[in-house]
C-alpha cells in the first residue's frame, strides 16, 4: 500500500488527508454475516473498526493507504455518495495491476508480509491440499509468518 499512496495525484492525496475509513464488520471474509451481527448493509450503522485512511508505519516512518475489505466501508463524516465515489476513485487506482503480485505457491513456499502496508487475499484452495500457517506475536497481535 506504500506505491498505491505514493501514486495517487497530489490533489486526491490533500482530499484524503485527515479522513478516517469504518471498516464494516457486519460480514466475514466469506461473506457471511458474523455470529451475532445483526445483517445490514448501511455502512454508517454497521458495526465496524474507524482508522484513518492514511497511516504512518511505525517502523519505516512512509505513509501508507489503509484500506481493507470494500464491503461496507465508509469514509466517516461524508455523505454516502460522497463517500462510495471516493472510495470507488481510490479503488480504481488499487485495481491497477502494477499494484498487484500473485503467487503460485509450491511445496516448501513460504510467504510473509506486513499486514500494516500490504492488502492481501486469498483464492479458495482445495480442502484436500495439506496448508500450515504459523503465526507469531508482534506487539501482541497475531502475525502470519
């Protein structure tokens, strides 16, 4: 999410400073409705975590774009329509695929990130196929490594 910052124009850099982005909890990374949520899909009521849309790492000190999961995102304080135009603006940008890496894993891959700069996903993966993820603590957060 560093590039994705760095390549924005200046005047969406200055529209987006000082904005914070509500991260909607209302659905699981399926898709489903988490264990006692009650379903919606106004982003200004669904239960969510509020960060600001852009962060400084706190290790390497560059700005970065935190976004994560588009459903039910709002940028706090805009108008709805305000706000899916932004985010929509911004999403055209990530979309791009200069932004993008794919890996094809194979026997003995591991992959590691920062989950503080990178915006990751998965594709489904066959249930049959043997997976391990290991995880360490970082600051008392739960890290894939």
């Amino acid at each position: 999410m560093y590039g994705i910052y760095e390549a924005l124009p200046a005047r969406l850099k200055d529209r987006i400073a000082g904005l914070k982005i509500k991260h909607g909890g209302t659905y699981n990374s399926g898709g489903y409705v988490r264990h006692g949520v009650t379903a919606t899909d106004n982003p200004r009521s669904s239960p969510g975590a509020v960060h600001p849309l852009v962060c400084t790492h706190p290790e390497t000190g560059r700005r970065v774009l935190y976004l994560g999961r588009r459903r039910n995102a709002y940028l706090v304080g805009l108008d709805l329509k305000d706000s899916e135009a932004l985010l929509n603006e911004l999403w055209s940008i990530i979309d791009r695929p200069e932004f993008t890496w794919e890996h094809v894993s194979r026997v003995g891959d591991l992959v590691s990130w920062d989950n503080r700069c990178t915006m990751h996903r998965r594709d489904a993966f066959d249930p049959r196929s043997r997976r391990i993820m290991h995880l360490t603590q970082v600051k008392g957060d739960a890290r894939p490594v």
